[in-house]
C-alpha cells in the first residue's frame, strides 16, 4: 500500500539534488587527501582543503536532515534518507580524521600502499557520484546501480589488501625500533581504511533502498 501511494504521488526532487552535493563533496574531498599523500610542503594546505570540504558537506547534512522534517512527501522511506545523507557524511568524515592525523603528527612523507588506498578512495567516491545519481529513478536503474554497488564494495576488498601490505610493510620496517613511527603510520592506515569502509556503507545504503522500492 505505502509503494502505492508513493508510487501515485508527486515526488520530492531536492532530495536528490541534495544527495548529488553531498556526493561530490566526497569527490572534492577525496581528491584532496589524495594530493595530501603526494607529502612535501604543501601537505598542510592540502589537510585544510580536506578539512573544508567536510565543512561544506556538514551543512549538506544539515540541509537535508532539515528538509526531512519539514517535508510531507519524501522520495523513499524518511529512515532511509537519514542513514543514506548520515553515511555519506561519515565517509567524508574519516577522510577528514586522516588529514587531521597527519596535520597532528606532523607527518611530510608517505608509503606507497597509503597512496594506493588514497586511489581507491577516489575511486570510490567516483562511483558514489554515478550511484547516487541513479535514485531519482531508482527502478529503471536498477541494474546499474546493482552494478555500481558491488563495485564499490570489490574496491573495498582493494584497499583491504593494500591496507594488510601496508601494516606489515611498516611493522618490518620499524620493528627493530622507532615504535611511535610505526605507531603513527598504523594510525594513519586505519583512518584509510575507515573511510574505505564508510563508502561501502553507502552502497550497503543504497542496495537496501532499492531492494525495498523494486
């Protein structure tokens, strides 16, 4: 009956214009830290861009947790718009608590399984763009965005792999000594694969939504 009556009336469109800023902004942000990792001196002014995205895309969140309270008609399910505009604001979130690890221990030079994993990242928020482009007509594009989910979620098991590299890489590196570099490296590992895992959350959030509208 609710798909009926969701199916019968007009639709709520700034929803998803909303989710397409909100998307991009993890683009943005990716892009971002992906620079950050290239190390040198520009590393702080590339945390600070890091830094100011998530700003742009906690007002996003805002905007739309706001909207959904005031609006009558919503596009899916209200609990599911809020998970949705919730995980897309961790993902960008934990990219944020990388720059902001790396501005705190003053770190310049990075591995190559942490450039890696930043690649990824990009990657995947690429592919959040495309997905969440696809809601407006979630039935119609079921099949891609089927698709694009499970990419999402096989550039996870990516940065998994280069995330397990990386740890060991830097514990042999460091295991004679030096523990707080090991320390500090580890940190910044798993702020990566966090935000890995906070963009799989997404795809989860959309797979769900268009099991439940099909």
């Amino acid at each position: 009956m609710l798909n009926w009556f969701q199916a019968v009336m007009p639709k709520e469109h700034a929803y998803f214009s909303m989710f397409d800023r909100h998307a991009r902004l993890l683009l943005d942000g990716a892009g971002a830290l992906r620079q950050m990792f290239d190390g040198g001196e520009q590393v702080p002014h590339w945390c600070a861009e890091v830094a100011r995205f998530e700003d742009e895309a906690d007002g996003v969140t805002r905007e739309v947790l706001t909207h959904v309270g005031r609006s009558f008609i919503t596009p899916f399910d209200r609990h599911h718009i809020k998970s949705l505009t919730t995980s897309l604001d961790d993902a960008i979130d934990q990219m944020q608590k990388t720059a902001k690890t790396v501005i705190l221990f003053e770190q310049r030079d990075f591995t190559p399984e942490m450039r890696g994993m930043a690649d990824i990242i990009i990657d995947m928020a690429r592919c959040t763009v495309e997905l969440v482009g696809k809601l407006e007509k979630l039935r119609q594009n079921s099949g891609p965005i089927g698709d694009l989910a499970q990419k999402i979620v096989d550039l996870e098991n990516d940065s998994d792999k280069l995330y397990d590299q990386g740890v060991k890489a830097l514990f042999l590196k460091h295991r004679g000594g030096e523990a707080l570099n090991y320390i500090i490296g580890a940190e910044i590992y798993d702020h990566l694969e966090k935000a890995a895992d906070r963009f799989e959350d997404v795809a989860n959030r959309v797979s769900t939504i268009l099991i439940e509208h099909l």
